[in-house]
C-alpha cells in the first residue's frame, strides 16, 4: 500500500462529519443555516478551536497580517516551500454548513491522516484558514486573505476597507488575535510547492450525473459593478407622474433591461445577479429618491466578460429618465484556467480510489484562484444537495465530504513527495 | 371691523415663522430637513413646548388615550361642542419643515391671536395634535390619532401596532405621557361642532396659478398594498437562470407591470408609488430569496380606486415566475368630500381678506378626512414650492403661512359664533 493510499485511508468520515456539525454551532441560524462573518465572534472561535486541535498534535500555527492562519506540519525538507491545503471558515449572511469551512476540516482532516498514519513527507503540508472569503458578506470586498497572500492587492489598501458599521479590517484584526493569543505571527506571503482546495461544487452537476469528485479546471471570471441613481422624494400622494423623479422606478427599468441582455438562452453559461437592492427613504408613503443596486456578472470567457460587462453602464444610462446615474465597476477577475499537474494529480488519485469524477468549472470565485498565480493549483469538489449554496439549507453527504478529503490527502502525499 | 377681520388682523407673521423654526430644530437633518417620528423624544418634545406656551396664556392642555394632545381655549358656552382646529407634529423619515407642524403651529397662532385682540368666541375652540399621522414612517399606521378619535379604528388595535424595533404604540405612549406631566387626561372622542385643518398643499397647484389660499373641497381615496414574494437563496456564481427562483427578478417583474396599468397620461390623476422595497439576504453574491414592496395607489374617484386597485393581485400573480406571491391590502380609504359649510365659510373669510384662491382637491390623507365623519370639516392649504413635500427640502414662504393663518383665525371666530 503506498503512502497516499495508506493517507487517503486513515482519513475518518464520522470524525469529519462532527467537525462539521460543531462548526456549524458558531453562528448557527434558526433556519440551520450559518451566519458566520469574516473576522467576526464567530469566526474568531472557529480558528482558536481549529488552533487547540492543532496544538493537540503538535503543528505549529502562525498567523500572518492579514489574519490568515497556517497550521503546519512539517516535512523532512524543513527549508523546502509547503504544499498548501484549505479554504475559509467564514459564510454569506444567510450560508451553509459547508461552504469554505469543508475545504478547512478537510485540509485538518488530511493532516490527521498523515499523523496517525505515521505518514512522513519530504516537504512540510499547511491547512490555511484564508481570511474573508465571502465579499459583500461583512466587508465588501471577498477573498480578502489570499488576494493579500498572493500580492494581488496592497495590504494596506486591504486593512483600511470597512464593514457598514464602519469598521475596517485592521480594527477587526485586533480581535482575531485577542482571540488567538500565543499564536505567532509571520510575515505576508512565501513560496508555495502547490495549492489544492477542496470545496462543495455549489453547483447541480455531479449530483445530477452521480458522481463524487469534480476535478476543477477553471474558476469563471467576475465582474461587478454598483449603480447608484438620484432622483428626488416627493410625497406619494400628490407628485403628479410627470413630475416625478422615482429612483426605485429608474432602478425596476435598469434591472429589466440589464436581464434582457445578460442571458444565453439555452445555453445558460452567463451568471447575472442583482443581489443587493436598496432604496431610500423607503417609506411607503414617500417617492423613493435615492436607489442603488449591485450586478455580479460572471462567465468561464474573457471576451463573454468584456463584451457584455461593457454594456451594463449603457444600459442604466439609457433607462436613467429624469434621474441621475453613477455606474462603479467594483471588481474585476479573470477566469482562471489551472493549468498545472495538479489538476491530473487528483484525478489520479481519485482513480486510484475508485471515485466517479468529471473535469468541471468552477461557477463561483475561490482563493484558488489567488493561490494559481503563485504555484501550481487545483481543487477538489464535491456534490452539494440539489446544488444549492450560500443558502441555509446548503447540505452535502458525510460520505462525500469523505471522498473529497481521501482524494484531499492522496495528492497532498503525492505533491509533497514529488 | 368685524371679529373675524380682528382676529386676521391679529396673527403674527413672524412670530409664527420663528414658531417654524424652532420646531424645526426638534429632529432636524443635516440636509435641512426634520426626522421627528411619532412618539420619538423630539415629537414628545414639541408636545412639551406647546404644553409650555398654552400654560402661559392659561390655556387648558389635555391627552387622550391615543395621545392627541388639544388645547383649549374657553367660549362662553362652556358645555357647547368645541371647534377645531390642528394638525399633526410627527414627520416622515426624510421631511420637511412644514407638513402637519404648520396646521399645529396655524392653530395656537390663531388662539394667540384671538387671545390677544381679546375676541370672546360663543364655542370653545381647540387647538388639537394628531398622534401619529404619517403612516410607514415609524409606525406601519397612519392617520392613527384621528382615526381613533373618531372611532374609525378600535383603540385597543392601535395600542397594539408595533414599529419596527417591535415597540407598541402603547409603550411609546408611556415616554409621551412622562413627557407631559401634569398635563390630565381625557376620554377619547367628544362632539365637535366643526373641524378645520390648514396645511401645505404638498403639490403643486397654487404656486403653479400664484394662488395664496387652496380651499379644499375633497380628500383622494388610498388602497395600499404590500407584496411578499418568496423564492429561494442561491449561489450567483453558479446557480444557472433556469433554476433560479430570483424574488428581486420577480418583484421588477410585477412593479414594470404594475407601472404599465397604473397611469392614466396625460390627465396624470393616479398616483401609483412603490415607496418600499427589501430584498434578502440582500448580498451581492447570493441570488435572493425573499422581496418586498408596497404599493400606495390614490385617486380622487372611488370607481378607479376598485377597477385598478382591484388589478393588483392578479398582475403580481401573473410575474411571480417560479416565486411565491403574497399580497396584502393593508389600508383602504375611500374619497373624502368635504360636503358641509365649512369650505364656505374659509372661501367668504380668503375673500373678505382678499386672497388669491381656488378650490383645490387633497392629493395627500389627511386627519381631517376622519374628522369629516362626525363634524363639518374643511381645509385650508397654502402653496409649498415647486410643490416638493414629504422631502428635506420642502419649503413655503412666512407670508402665504400667514395668509393661511389670517383665514383660519376668520373663519374659526366665525365656526364658534355660529
């Protein structure tokens, strides 16, 4: 039996599955679902107990400026750089059980394996907690912590956003490590062998085609934009139509026209979603002056991405009536292709262990896609219930969750022996 | 010089100005407008300060169980039915200077007046503070003081309506009663020989026309509606269009339908406003699953009010796509004319003092379309600028809110010598 299968062995589905489960107590809802931000009570207590387990076998933990959290077991080559596992412990504002925190226990998990196998590896394997995944969650910004690790944004940029509270991520730093007291601290950033995070497809796919392992090939590109429009208040009961200046009308039409654009009718590749909506004063009674709303845009191709991003400012221009319109575009990612030996690495390993798999694209944004610009990178999904995610009701089955961590650990032993 | 005409001759342009002013400190927004919600320790505050002026002319003050606050300033016919007179103190979330405080502050001016010239009135006549008039603002309820007072809506009902921080009228009226003390209570309700309100036009008619006094001969009717559409929270990166159940997609759907029925260009007579719309989670990356708005629909004619208003379901049911839907109607009033001789006589009293005027029509609820059930009952409105209103912004001149005070005054002398 080789080491990676001996690895993939000693991975413990009931125990993976109760990690879950405590930690979806941490900002548990009472609809089941978590509610769990970035960098928040709860989110502090997921790392200081995913801290006290480490402890328990002796890794070494480290904290780095922006708060992500190593866990590190070491590798005979103790100058050679680590290979890298996990994800994130935070969730949307109405999220799941299993979304980022699965890629963080599967990585633990991965290095128990390894432990009580007695399974040694040339060079050291980290689980990393990277920090704020979710955007528009707390902070508005997402995959915070890895962004940060990979050089893709200053740090200091990073520090200074703030949540609607007012806020901002050094402050809610200070916190996280009250909360981690004695972890040691290390400097932003190091070379990395390779990066594997294992996630929930948040997608139908393998559930609908009965498979366990979706080996990632791609995470799509993003763009987002904020409209704001300004009209004007006016009483509701006797501003004539004419002299109205409605933001909440201005906005109704934007949306209307922006879905008759973004879609692809059947092929249903292209990802539109207004998910943020808001209006002022927001009194029944009052002619809404003020409006704004988010577009999340996302497609597996650049020039898809460039071609209909680059109408959406048109788009609201044009529906503006006697309102005023500011059109922001927030962010903006590439699709990533991982285009390394990891992605055959998995799916080695899961041939070697039987599972049902497919090559898939990832229809959400993850900290893999940071971590590819620094080395080689891939990820591992598994199915989630009828595909649903950032949703209370997100679920995925123990024995799953299982096979992803088995994979997990045999391409961990294969990458840091390579 | 008849009563009346000293009586006019008596009020106070300046002093009721300043009046304004003052209370416009009480809530004031940076923006120069007033949030002064019913019940909050700035209504209460104002309440307090007339308490203090009525005192000072020995007027007597008294509460009743819903919190109107009247003033009264005695005839020779004590046990006679008063007349009255007053508006409201309360404000929308984002308002103005102007809007109900003018009618309160119109009403004491008006006793100080008579006060002063030492006019004995056969009739009590007294200066009333409707609780609560803007409805949606802090409470869902408006109209809520008057509605009470004449018996339109069970006490015991209202005491129970709660804002949305879950605090009931009935406890928000403990801090306005400990606000003031010594102030004695009264029963709910009395008979009313006859009721005048002044107020802004909030609309744009007689600036329009370089009119001065609006002589109201009617009050719109109001249907409003609240539309609830469930779908279902999901991911928007990967959740494809076809198995989406997008609740802000449906709600847009249902407010273009709704915009394109509920118009009738150009007479520009319905008034259709869809003041407050949520979406949750309301977080960019999450399709959301629940939304809601309201719809407030007025129009002078009762007939309309049922064909279109009666529209409202089915045109929601027909978008809700792959939603749920759930509409409400939460208030219906029927149009108000005022039939009485109470519009005659502020009409003769606008003529004697030789005022521009016309008969105009109420685009805006007011309390004294409850009060027009029990008593003859008019209005008196003076031009707003540009017709702005229920906005930080809205505006009137010292002058025209003289004038307006100048008819009240007549036409009260000439109501409480009847």
């Amino acid at each position: 039996m080789t080491d990676a299968a001996k690895a993939a062995a000693a991975v413990d589905e009931d125990r993976l599955w109760r990690r879950h489960m405590e930690m979806a107590r941490l900002g548990a809802t009472p609809a089941g679902g978590v509610r769990r931000l970035a960098l928040d009570a709860n989110d502090n207590e997921a790392r200081r107990r995913l801290v006290d387990w480490a402890r328990g076998f002796g890794f070494a933990c480290a904290l780095d400026p922006i708060g992500n959290l190593f866990i590190r077991r070491e590798g005979s080559l103790r100058e050679a750089p680590p290979v890298m596992t996990g994800s994130h412990t935070d969730t949307q504002p109405s999220g799941g059980k299993f979304d980022g925190i699965y890629g963080v226990l599967a990585a633990c998990e991965a290095l128990e394996a390894l432990e009580r196998a007695q399974i040694a590896t040339r060079r050291p394997i980290e689980a990393v907690v990277w920090t704020c995944e979710e955007g528009g969650a707390r902070f508005p910004m997402g995959t915070m912590g890895s962004s940060a690790f990979a050089g893709v944004r200053p740090l200091a940029d990073i520090l200074k956003v703030t949540d609607d509270a007012g806020i901002s991520v050094e402050e809610a730093l200070r916190g996280t490590r009250a909360a981690l007291k004695g972890v040691p601290e290390r400097p932003l950033g190091c070379q990395v062998a390779a990066f594997i995070e294992a996630h929930i497809e948040q997608g139908p796919e393998l559930e609908a085609r009965g498979l366990t392992i979706g080996v990632v090939t791609a995470i799509q590109g993003a763009r987002r934009f904020l409209v704001e429009i300004a009209g004007e208040d006016a009483h509701a009961g006797t501003t004539t139509r004419a002299r109205r200046k409605d933001a909440l009308s201005a906005a109704v039409r934007m949306v209307s026209a922006l879905e008759r654009v973004f879609h692809d009718d059947p092929t249903d590749t292209v990802r539109f979603t207004v998910g943020r909506f808001r209006i002022s004063p927001d009194a029944p009674a009052v002619v809404p002056g003020h409006a704004l709303f988010t577009i999340d845009f996302r497609h597996p191709d650049e020039a898809v991405l460039t071609k209909l991003g680059d109408q959406v400012e048109a788009l609201c221009r044009a529906q503006a009536g006697p309102c005023a319109v500011t059109v922001t575009e927030t962010s903006r990612s590439r699709p990533v292709p991982f285009t390394s030996h990891v992605p055959d690495v998995i799916e080695s390993a899961a041939a070697r262990l039987d599972y049902a798999r497919m090559r898939i694209l990832s229809g959400a944004g993850h900290d893999a896609m940071h971590l590819a610009k620094l080395c080689p990178t891939g990820m591992i999904f598994v199915p989630c219930e009828k595909g649903i995610s950032h949703n209370e009701t997100e679920n995925a089955t123990a024995a799953d969750l299982a096979a992803g961590t088995r994979v997990l650990a045999a391409s961990l032993v294969e990458l840091a022996n390579a």
